[in-house]
C-alpha cells in the first residue's frame, strides 16, 4: 500500500488528466476529508473526497514550487 500522501494548503499538484480549460497545475485550498482544488489555469474551484484526489495527482510540486515524486 502507498503511504498517504501528504499535502497542505497552498502546495501545488499536478493532475493526470487535464481540466477542460487545458489547465494541468492546481493549488490546494483545502485539505481534509475533501481535498479543496483550484485550477491555477482557469480559477475554478471544485472538492473532490481524498481517495479520489489521490488517484488522480500525478505530482505533487509543493508549495515552493520544488518537485517531488508521489
Ligand atoms: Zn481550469
């Protein structure tokens, strides 16, 4: 089993598919059972539950941009 993956707000995530606006990069605005996401590329705001945040992050590049393997 993966560890959980460890997020906080303001961190950054890359996602594995692309929102319909073509945006990849997302910030985190909420971290708890849902996590709180909004598109850095089009400033939509949506909450998905954990398990399926976890599913689709690709990448997690934190909040001072520095790249990390998830
Ligand atoms: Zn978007």
């Amino acid at each position: 089993m993966r560890p959980p993956l460890e997020i906080h707000i303001g961190d950054r995530v890359r996602l594995r598919k692309p929102h319909p606006c073509g945006g990849y990069e997302w910030e985190i605005t909420r971290v708890g059972a849902d996590i709180g996401l909004r598109c850095l590329t089009c400033g939509r705001r949506v909450l998905l539950p954990r398990g399926k945040f976890e599913k689709r992050v690709k990448a997690v590049l934190g909040g001072d941009g520095g790249a990390r393997p998830t």
